[in-house]
C-alpha cells in the first residue's frame, strides 16, 4: 500500500516594526521647551531697565496770593451819567481827563465801536518788529511769549481807541459844555475800574479771611452807568511796586525764613518773575510777603493770583527714586594704594602667607579726607593690606554705605554712586560729573533691590 506524504506548509503572522514619526518628536519637543520657556518666564525675576537722560526739576509750591498795590480810589463830585475817557488799565498822566458826567448819556462808545481804531505808521512799524522778533525767536517751552506779544498788541489798540474816545468826547464836551463837565486826574497812574473793598486794607490788617475767595465781590463801573455823587468811579494805581501776600504753615515759614529773593511763576499767564521776599508773623499766623517791582499793569485788576513759588531748579542726570540702592563698602587709607612695578595700574599689597602680593582692586570712590571705597564681595575674610612703605598691616573691616545705582551696560550689574542734587516725588537728579558714577545714556537697573552686584542681567 503506497502512502503519501501530505506537504503541509505553516503560515505564521509576525507584526511589522512601525518606523518613528518624526513629526510626533518635533510637535514633542517644540511643547517641552514651551513648558519650560513658561516655568522659567512665570518664576524668574522680571528686571527691567532705564535709560538714564539729562533732565531738570524744578521744584515749586502753589499757593494763592492776595495783592496788595498803591490805589487811590476816586469819588464822583455829581450826579449824571459818567463817560470815561480812557479804557481800563490804561496810563494816565495828572492833569488829564479821565472822565465826564453829562445829564444825558453819550455815543461815545457806540461811534467808537462802529470805527476801527487806526494805528499810527510809528505804532505799525512797532508791532511789525515785536511780531516778526517772536516769529524768529518762538520756543514751544517758553509759552510765555504769546502773552506778552498779546498784551503788546492789546495795548498798542488800546492806545489808539483811547486816542479816537477822547477826540469824540472832546468834541462833545466842547458843544456841550452845560451839560457835560470833564474831570482830570490827580496824579499819575494806571486807570482801573474794579472796585472790590480792598483798597484800602493794609499789611498790618492782614487776616485768614481776606484770603478767602469764595465771599470775595469786585464790582465793575460801566462806562455810560448812571452815578451819584459820591460814588466810587475808578481807581489810580500809583505805583510800579505790588505785594502779594501767601498764607504759609510753620513748616513752610521755617523752611523759607532765610528766603530773601525767589523765582515765581503766575498761573494766569505763566509768566516768570522774581520778587523780593520776607516771612511775617501777624497774630500768630505766618505769611509770606512778596515785593515785586515790574509788570504791576498786567495785574492792575487782579485781587487774588496764583503763584507758583520756584523753590529748587537742578539740572544732572534723571534717575527714578526705585532705583537707588545703599551698599556697604570696606573703606582703607589711601596712604595703602601703590602701583605695580611696571607702574601701569594702581592696586594694593595684600599679605599672603607672609608675603606682599600685589593685586589690582576696583576702586568705587576717593574721597577727599583721603578715603579710598573698595567692594566686600572681592575679598575673603580676614583679609590684611600691607603699606607700601612701612609694611604695616591693616584689616579690611571697617565699612561705610554709598548710595548708588546698578549699572547694566556690561550685560551683568555695577555698582555706580550717585551724589543728589534735587529730587521730586518720583526721580532724583544726581551730577553727571562725578567720577565712579553715571554718564548719559547709560543702562540702569529700574528696581535696585531686585538685584545684587555682578548679576548677569538680559535686557
């Protein structure tokens, strides 16, 4: 019997090796330096940076000042309707007319508006010289010209509108003469027509409520009002010379008391102006008295001003307040300093194991009692410097604080010492002359307590 042999073949099923994405690993990577980019961002310190410029602060204190000027107030001798003959804050001379009281009331300020007032070639090439000199001459930072070109063509008009009123009520008078009758001034001075009941009020009769300006009522005389006799019609500034008094703490009385000039600025028109000035006491009060003795006609109407009082104007380095440190620093002789033998660098001899070695020392500040500052974190302890000539020994361990700031500039911090001239609530300004300091446009840690000598910082 044949058998035969069945061919049986076994199929086994092996799994493939899958090759790596690449893809998977780049998104892989690319999320762990995100997660660690986001760790080290939220938990390191955020230093940031200043550029330290040239700058000014002027220190100044506002307070209200009540003035006080040589006024004589005028009394109408009749009943009638008054008609001035110049407009207000304008110069008169004694023995000129100032103003008529007639039975009726005159045209002169309606043909007086109907016709413009005409300027004199003198007057033209006056104002065209004035104009042209600020055009050439304008600062944005010196706004304070725009005001005086203003009040010089404001009285240039003024002049000529007094000129063609006086022509007008002139003539009038000269027609009318019953009916209208002219008064001439006193004296010289600056005509005002504000009468507020404080003309006659002096320094002596000085009180907390004369400063009060929410009770304070000034009346205007109006040109062509009916009058009596008796009434007030206008007053004459007699004087070049005008107080402006201040209320003023203890504090601020002490702190001004040896003050005998000072630099003001007055709000209304920004205008700079240096007054004399003192510190009086009335009634256990104090008060600061200021004497000023030019530009009284641009404040002939004004009771109360706002001054500014200049106190400090420094000019240096702008730095912020946050950024200033105190760091101790070991303080030796300058007597110890020596040069090398080549003699091209400065340093110190140090003992070392009984012997001098000469080693440089980055020097912080000289001194001129001859104290030289050296940085703690460049020695060890129990550091000895050798005199160059005796040999003596010295201990590095007395130490003394400087104020100063950490410089950037290198990518890592160093100490620079500041010495301030001025400072306001936000910033000092420190000279740029010193050595060892800052210089313009130098790179400054903003927060100084942040960081600690010798960090390497990232701008």
């Amino acid at each position: 019997m044949i058998f035969r042999r069945k061919n049986s073949v076994n199929i086994s099923e092996y799994k493939t090796k899958q090759g790596m994405n690449i893809g998977i690993l780049i998104f892989i990577l690319i999320l762990l330096y995100l997660i660690v980019t986001i760790v080290t961002y939220a938990t390191s310190k955020r230093i940031s940076t200043y550029e330290v410029r040239r700058g000014s602060i002027v220190k100044d204190n506002s307070f209200t000042g009540l003035i006080l000027r040589q006024e004589k107030t005028v009394y109408a001798e009749a009943d009638g309707y008054i008609s001035y003959f110049r407009n207000e804050n304008s110069k008169v001379k004694a023995g000129s007319n100032v103003y008529a009281v007639s039975t009726e009331i005159q045209n002169t300020e309606t043909a007086a508006d109907t016709q413009s007032p005409s300027l004199s070639e003198d007057m033209q090439k006056n104002l065209n010289l004035k104009t042209q000199n600020f055009n050439e001459n304008f600062d944005p930072q010196k706004f304070s010209a725009v005001y005086t070109l203003k009040n010089d063509v404001t009285e240039a008009l003024r002049d000529a509108s007094n000129q063609s009123k006086m022509v007008q009520l002139e003539s009038l008078a000269a027609l009318n003469s019953s009916n209208i009758h002219v008064y001439q001034s006193a004296n010289d001075g600056i005509l005002v027509r504000n009468i507020d009941g404080y003309e006659d009020l002096t320094e002596a009769s000085l009180k907390p409520s004369d400063f009060d300006r929410t009770s304070y009522n000034s009346v205007r005389l109006e040109d062509q009002g009916r009058i009596q006799a008796g009434d007030a019609v206008y007053k004459l500034v007699t004087s070049e010379e005008w107080y402006a008094y201040i209320e003023l703490d203890e504090n601020q009385a002490k702190e001004l008391s040896e003050t005998t000039s000072i630099k003001t600025r007055i709000d209304k028109d920004n205008e700079a102006l240096w007054a004399d000035f003192s510190v009086l006491q009335l009634d256990g009060r104090y008060y600061g008295k200021l004497l000023f003795d030019n530009s009284m006609i641009r404040y002939a109407k004004d009771r109360f001003l706002n001054i500014e009082l200049i106190l400090e104007q420094e000019s240096g380095l702008k730095i912020p307040k946050s950024a200033l440190i105190e760091k101790e620093f070991y303080v030796v002789p300058a007597e110890y300093m020596t040069s090398s033998e080549s003699g091209t660098s400065q340093g110190f001899l140090f003992k070392e194991e009984g012997e001098k070695v000469f080693r440089t020392a980055e020097i912080y500040q000289i001194t001129e009692e001859g104290e030289v500052y050296l940085n703690p974190g460049d020695f060890t302890q129990n550091t000895f410097l050798a005199h160059p000539e005796s040999g003596e020994s010295f201990p590095l361990k007395e130490k003394k604080s400087l104020r100063g700031v950490y410089s950037i500039n290198k990518g890592y911090t160093v100490f620079r010492q500041v010495a301030i001239l001025c400072e306001n609530e936000d910033y000092y300004i420190v000279d740029e002359g010193m050595n060892y300091s800052l210089s313009n446009y130098d790179h400054i840690v903003l927060d100084g307590s942040m960081v600690e000598g010798s960090e390497v910082v990232f701008q």
